[in-house]
C-alpha cells in the first residue's frame, strides 16, 4: 500500500511537472508574438522591448523554463503586469470566495445528484425515473450563464427571494453569506449535478441487479440500508470517479459563475486579466487550479481502497 | 397429525413480460411438518427455484407475481402480507442460501456485518451481541479463526466457505425454517459432500425443517426425508425418499430416476436412457397432462384433462398426478 | 424457457423509416432540431434582417411583430443578431469536433500500436487533461490575435486527450482478439489489418465522442465570447450578446434569453444526437439507459 502511494505521489508530480512544461510553452508557441500582445495594439516597439526584457523573453527556452519554475517552486507566482503585484498575493486576497462557492456547490451538488441517481435508479423505468433523465441532459446542455441570468432574473429580479448578486463574508453573518451563495451554487452546479446522477444511476441499476442484494432482501433487510449500505457502497467506485473528474467541470464554471454573479474570487481575477491581457495572472491561476485538480483526484485513486476491499495496492 | 409448519395450497406464479405470460407455477401443493427435511426436485426451467422465491416473495419486482394460491406459515398466509410484515418473516422466521456463493455476498462489507445484521435487525440485539453472535455462528459452520475471519470480506474465502458463510446468515436468527435453492450446485463434488453433512448437522441441533431444491437426485437420497418432484410448474409425484426411489410411480420420475448412471457394474456398460422430447412452453396454458407428448404410458384420457393426484399402492404418503399409475408399477 | 413447437409469430415490419423513428427517437429528434438550425444560419441572410444594423431611437424594444426577438440596447434586431450567431456556435463546434477527432484518431492509433509512443503520448495527455479546458482555451486566445481559428485551436486543443484514450483503448481491445492476432499470423499487413479491423472498431465510439466534443466546444466557445476572450467582437455571437446586455437583464430579458435558450437548444439537440447514437450502435447499454 505504501509503495502505491509513492508511485501515484511521484506519477502526480509528473503530471504537475507537464502541466507547467505547457503552461510555459503556451506563451511561447502561441502564433503571434506575446510581448507585442501583452503591450497592446498601441505599444511602441521600445515597450515591447521593455516588455520582452522585464518578462525576459530574450534568452534560450530553457534558461527561461529553469529560472521560472525555480520561482514557481518558492511559491513566486510572477508579477502582473498591470498591478505590480504579486500573483500569489492577488490570489490569496481572492481565494475565500471562491473557496466559498466551490464548497457549497460541491456538497448540494453531491448529496442532490446521489439522491436523484438512486432514485431514479431504485424507480427504473418510472416517472421519476424519466424526469432525472431528462433533466440530467437538459442541466448538461444548458451553459451555466444562461442557468445563472435565468436563475437571477425568476429569483431575484422577480421574486426578490434572494440577492442579485455579490458576496458577503462568512464572518458578516452566515444567512448574508448562504443567500449570496445559493444562486450561485446551483448554476455552477447544474452540469456536475446532472453528470454525477447519470452516473449514480448507472451504477445502481448494475449493482440492484446483483445476487446480494437478493439475499439481503431475504435478510429482511429495509428498503434504506438496501439502498445506501448494501448498494450506494457498492457502486461507489465509478460514482467517486466521476465525482473527481467532473471537477473540472467545476473549475471552469467557476470563472464564469463569479463573472455573472460578481462574486470578487479568483475567477473574476482571470476575466479581469483577459481583458487587460495580464499574462502572469492567467498562467498563475491555471497553475493553482491545475494542481488541485490533480490533488483531487489523487485523493479519488486513494479513496478507491476504502470503498471496495476487493481493491488492493 | 401436528399441523404443518409449511402449507402450499394450489400456488401459482406467472412471469410478464413484453412477449406475454410464463406461467411458471401452475398450481403446486405441498406441506412441510416441523424439523421437516422436504426436498423439491425437478429439471431445468420446472418452475422449482420459483416455488422457493414464491415462498419470501422474492421475484423480481416487475416481472413475477404470485397470481393465486396460499402459502401458509405457521397458520398465516404470507401472500396476503404487505412488504413490512414479510421483512419481520424474512432473515428471523424463515432463512433463505442461494444457488451462487460467488455472487450471494456484498463484497463491499465484511462477512461479520452481513451476518450480524440479520440478528441486529430481528432480534433489536447491540452491535457488540449481535458481533458476538456472528462469531458463533461461524464456529457453527465450522469456518477456524473465527474471531478474526468475522473483519474478513467475501473474496477472501472460497466458494465452500463462502456457502457456509451464507447458511451462518440464514440461520443466525434461529429460523424455524430453510429453503435452501441448488446450495451446492455450483460448488466442487467433494465441498458439496461437506456442506450437506453440515447442513444436516445444523438441522439436527438447531431443529428447523429445511426445503431443499435441487436438480440432483443423489443430493435428495442423501439428505430429504420426503420428496416432490416437479415438472413444468406442477407436481407430479410426492413421496418419502425411499419410495420414491424404489417405487416411482410417475412416468417422468422413471425417466429421471432410469436416465441417471446408477452404481452398479452392469449399469455401466448400457447406455444412459434419456427421455424423448422437450419440456413444454409455459407460455401457453397446457391442456391435459403436461407430460404426455413423452409419455409411452399417455392414453387419450391423459391429453384431455390433467390428472389429479392419486393415491399409490396404498401409502397414504406417496402420490402421483397420473392417470395410469397402475399400468406404470406393474411395468 | 425452452422454444415452443410449430407457432410461427408474426414478423414485425423491420424496413423503412418510420421504424427507425420509433426506435430511435432522442437521435432524430435532435437531427431535427439540428437540421432546422443549421437550414436557418444558412439562409441567415435571407430569414433575418440585418444583424449590425443599429437604431438607438428603437433600443430595448420587447418582442414584436417587427422584430421577432425584440431589440437590445443599440436597437438591433435580437433575432438577427441570434440566428446570425447560430453561424459561428456550429462552425465552432463542427470545426472543433473535426480537428479534435483528427488528431486524437492519428495519435490515439500510434499510441495503441507502438509501447514507446505509448508511454510519452499518455503522459503528456495526461498532463494536458490536468489544465481546464476553459483556462486553456482562455490561455490561449489571450496570448494571440483574436480569431475564429484561433478560438477553434484553443478548444480543439484540450479536448484532444480524450479522443486519444479512447481510441488508444479501442485499438489495445481490437489487438487482442483472435480474428486480429491470425490476421497478423497469416502476414497481413498493417496498413489493411488498420483498414480492415482497427479503423472499424474505432468510428462508433469516435462517432459518439465527436457529438459530445461538440457539444462542448460550442459551450466553450460560447463561455469564451461572454467572458470576452473570443471572436472579435464585431462577429455577433450568443456569448458575446449575453455578456454585452448583461446590465439589461431586469429591464429586457430577450436580450438575454434570445441567444441564451438558442444556445441550450442547440447544445441539448447536440447531446441528444450523441445518445440517440451511442443508444443507437449499442443497444446493450440502451436498454439500461
């Protein structure tokens, strides 16, 4: 077992390592030269140089490579370009937020989608059944701007229910802080909801149809525990899996769900830079969302052990 | 006579599906007394398994229902129970093992919670008693190193270990009685030897009467004392064990007792006599006695109208649904 | 149960269309909906009015009889602009879905037949699939002239890993059976056992694959042109008109929903077409789905 983590530990630095061979290489490869980009359409060619100097683009690829991953190492995200900032402080003065709504997505969008799979698995063939299915196409296929302008305009234009937009610190108070958040949880969710329910479902009906449930029916055991001890658990390799996949579904929601509700986390700060072309920002917030992706489903491979015995490493 | 802890009357169990009605048991009757060893016998598709499921109710939800007949318990009929009420019956009252040790356990959960949770469930037991009771249950079936097996999980054990496994759960709960489907169908020759010893064992300690269905005659000469054998969803003859094999009454019962290799020399050398034809579809309703097209005893009375159970040489146990009996014994 | 004797059952009518309809009903219908959509941004110039066209005095008209959608807030005529905007989400979405499936295909076939191919391209993919596809895309463009084919590059790229694992999968699966195996025993060459059993194997999952890359490259696409980091602006595209009448939302929702349920159309008739399919060259899944 311990062998298995160092291998997957060592395989996830790799992935990381890449990662950051192509982030780099991006603003390298890109047709167009990035300095003169990155200055804009009205720059003098003695700006781009500047530019190309401070960014230092002038020396061999992997001369570059080197010194900007030692930096990346240490934590040194870069500079923006137009703030003179920090990166890394910029993201930290950001990441509660988004934080915030990552975590309330996560959890109503799990216990929701696990809910509607069983359900729809449990009632196969039923109304219900059909409803989450259709449901689960349509939430995949809706973007989560129109989910989100749509989900303002009933909720809080019209019914006034909740906040049209904006973001209220845990620490204010954590009605201020839910309401802000629930909009926003849902449009983000939707897709992730839809993805995990098809798949809940999925699985269920091939673990219903197994032996054992059978004999823990003539167990006597009720209907509950048949569904969430006996069976939930059984399926729950490919639900996790998915679970851990669909995050980044997630991560690239959240730049638009903070752009359409004006939540000031990291996802606004990569728009903001977009359009001022803020290089080092974009590649810093990639880096960071990057890794926890893999983190993540470092974390998912490892819980596999837990959820099925018959898994060893 | 004390009265029977097992009273089928006149069962019947139709499967639908898209392409129409199977009837699968059409009219089966049969008793089984207290600590009871009753084994229901019969080929492939006779509708056997499907008596066992009729009994706990556990068809397939959508596709199978019981459409007539009593099945009395203890003097209450379990088809007019909601699903609350058979759960009580289920796991405490009546044990059930299946035909496939390999697939009857939840691999995600250990074997000492699978078996525990019947006693936590019934008997409202603590998880410590209930574990406790488990790890007996264990020693019972005779699985060694039982107070660490109990954290094991199902595919840490053979297939013969596993089907101890499975009795250990079925009889946790002191059940008054088993229905035991193909136990040691799917199991090698010799752990099939083992498990019915330790079946019988168990029969004996804890006294529950066991329904054992099988497809193998030798299995039921070895452990029933009465036997029904089944054919296309009906019975066909009823008897205790030793009749059965030196005096089958019923054509079809010949056929299977003749087409099995019996241990004598000479046996060897003829070759195995198998009955001409095929079963019938259960798809449509069968007009007369459902043996007939293979029967050479068949007369146009058989094909007319299904015979009704008669007597046989005067033993009040034995029965057989055939119009010619006599004709049959005296061949 | 065992076969009955002599009934001989009435053979349903297995030819004709209607009888693909009927069995086949999310994959139709979603071609319809596609076809109808595809018809309207071909014959854009002939069905609407004209999409640049602005007329401030007319700017935040409800939907009329005038104009089908209404008017956003420079006066021009929303269903214009959206069925206007139905030209880029599908050449997007097609372009992507090609140049993905492309390059995935020829990557994938080197990765299933050469190991060492295999354990550098798997990893880079790897690495590749780590980065989301949005940030991606996002990286991309910003870093480049804003153009239809750079956004078509920007997407295609991160969609490009699994195309390649799973026709990475479906040739390792195709290799090891034994009709492949005495293929190559009896000295057929690569190029026809490629023809023959791998390239076969391989389009039906691709095909189903392709529906849903496209399906997300016009989601992408449409992302990218609301947050700004798309086509030029000029171009109208539903992104770009969602994220334009933005503030808008309280006093003339049309601006908004107009392109907004345009696009959850077509995506959902895209993901409609790729099940009908998968259901369609897989029936043992579908009856469980």
């Amino acid at each position: 077992m311990g062998a298995f983590i160092i291998r997957r530990l060592l395989s996830t630095l790799l992935v990381m390592g890449l990662v950051g061979v192509f982030i780099f290489l991006l603003l390298h490869l890109s047709p167009g030269d990035p300095a003169a980009i990155i200055a804009g359409d009205n720059a003098t060619p003695a700006q781009i140089e500047a530019i190309r100097t401070s960014l230092g683009l002038n020396d061999p690829l992997h001369v570059q490579f080197g010194r900007w991953a030692v930096r990346v190492l240490n934590g040194d995200l870069g500079i923006s370009i137009f703030s003179n900032v920090p990166v890394a402080t910029l993201i930290g003065q950001r990441v509660w937020p988004t934080i915030s709504l990552a975590f309330t997505t996560i959890v109503l969008a799990v216990a929701l989608a696990l809910a509607a799979g069983v359900l729809a698995a449990w009632k196969a063939g039923s109304l219900a059944d059909r409803l989450v299915m259709i449901l689960s196409v349509v939430g995949f296929s809706v973007p989560v701007f129109v989910v989100g302008y749509l989900l303002i305009y009933v909720f809080a234009i019209t019914l006034r229910w909740l906040p049209v937009q904006g973001y209220s610190p845990l620490a204010e108070g954590f009605w201020p802080w839910a309401s802000h958040l629930i909009l926003p949880s849902i449009a983000l969710g939707l897709a992730y909801v839809a993805l995990i329910a098809r798949i809940t479902r999925t699985a269920m009906l091939d673990v219903l149809a197994e032996d054992y449930m059978r004999t823990a029916r003539a167990k006597g055991v009720a209907t509950g525990p048949m569904l969430f001890k006996h069976a939930l658990k059984s399926a729950g390799v490919p639900i996790v899996t998915v679970v851990g996949i669909g995050i980044a579904l997630l991560i690239g929601g959240v730049v638009i769900t903070e752009t359409v509700f004006n939540l000031p986390g990291i996802g606004r700060l990569v728009v903001d830079a977009i359009s001022k072309r803020d290089y080092p920002i974009i590649q810093g917030v990639i880096l960071l969302f990057s890794g926890v992706y893999v983190i993540i489903n470092l974390l998912v491979d490892l819980s596999y052990t837990l959820l099925d015995p018959r898994i060893r490493y | 006579m004390t009265a029977p802890l097992l009273d089928v009357q006149d069962l019947k169990t139709h499967f639908f599906n898209e392409d129409g009605v199977t009837r699968a048991v059409d009219g089966l009757s049969f008793a089984v007394a207290p600590q009871e060893t009753v084994g229901i016998v019969g080929e492939s598709g006779c509708g056997k398994t499907v008596t066992a499921l009729s009994i706990l109710q556990l068809l397939p939800p959508r596709l199978g229902r019981i459409v007539g007949g009593r099945i009395l318990f203890e003097g209450t009929d379990l088809t007019t129970l909601g699903e609350g009420a058979l759960r009580a019956v289920r796991g405490d009252r009546i044990g059930m093992i299946f035909q496939e040790p390999m697939t009857s356990l939840n691999p995600v959960l250990s074997i000492g919670h699978q078996i525990a949770e019947a006693v936590r469930i019934h008997k409202g037991a603590s998880a410590s008693a209930a574990r406790a009771r488990a790890r007996q249950m264990l020693d019972l079936v005779k699985i060694p190193d039982a107070a660490r097996r109990l954290d094991d999980y199902p595919h840490q054990f053979s297939g013969g270990m596993r089907q101890r496994v499975m009795i250990a759960m079925a009889l946790a709960c002191d059940p008054k009685m088993l229905i035991a489907d193909e136990p040691t169908t799917a199991l090698d020759v010799t752990i099939q030897a083992q498990v019915l010893k330790l079946m019988l064992e168990l029969k004996a300690k804890t006294g529950a009467a066991i329904v054992l269905i099988t497809h193998d005659l030798g299995v039921v000469a070895e452990t029933c004392q009465r036997v029904v054998v089944m054919y296309a969803g009906r019975k066909v003859e009823e008897a205790p064990v030793r009749q059965l094999f030196t005096c089958p009454a019923h054509p079809y019962t010949r056929g299977l007792l003749a087409s099995i290799a019996r241990g004598k020399a000479g046996a060897r050398a003829k070759r195995l006599k198998e009955i001409p034809g095929m079963v019938p579809s259960l798809r449509e309703p069968i007009v007369g006695c459902a043996f007939a097209p293979r029967c050479q005893f068949a007369v146009e009375a058989c094909r007319r109208q299904q015979p009704g159970l008669m007597p046989v040489a005067g033993e009040p146990q034995h029965q057989a649904a055939c119009l010619r009996v006599g004709e049959v014994l005296a061949s | 149960m065992t076969v009955a004797a002599a009934q001989i059952a009435r053979v349903p009518n297995r030819s004709g269309i209607w009888y693909f309809v009927r069995r086949n009903p999310t994959l139709v219908g979603g071609l319809f909906v596609l076809a109808l959509v595809a018809l309207a941004a071909l014959m854009a110039p002939l069905i609407a009015g004209d999409p640049i066209l602005a007329k401030p005095v007319n700017r935040l008209r409800p939907p009329s009889q005038v104009n089908w959608l209404g008017t956003d807030q420079l006066g021009r005529d929303v269903w214009a602009r959206t069925v206007y905007g139905a030209r880029i989400s599908l050449v997007v979405g097609l372009s992507v879905a090609a140049i993905a499936m492309t390059i995935g295909l020829l990557i994938g076939l080197l990765a299933g037949f050469s190991r060492t191919v295999e354990s550098v391209v798997m990893r880079l993919m790897d690495g590749l699939m780590a980065i989301p596809a949005i940030l991606l895309a996002i990286a991309f463009v910003s870093l480049s002239k804003a153009s239809v084919s750079i956004v078509v590059a920007a997407i295609a790229l991160p969609e490009i890993p699994r195309v390649v694992r799973l026709v990475r999968s479906v040739v390792l699966s195709v290799r090891e059976q034994p009709f492949v195996e005495a293929a190559v025993a009896s000295g057929t060459r690569l190029p026809k056992i490629l023809r023959r059993h791998i390239l076969p194997a391989t389009m039906p999952p691709l095909i189903v694959q392709a529906t849903y890359v496209a399906a997300s490259a016009i989601l992408i696409e449409a992302a990218l042109s609301f947050l700004g980091a798309g086509t030029p602006p000029e171009v109208p595209t539903w992104g770009n008109m969602i994220a334009s009448s933005r503030v808008y939302l309280g006093l003339a929702p049309w601006t908004i929903f107009g392109p907004g349920v345009a696009l959850a159309l077509v995506v959902l008739a895209v993901n409609l077409v790729g099940d009908g399919l998968r259901d369609h060259l897989d029936p043992r899944i579908a009856r469980r789905m």
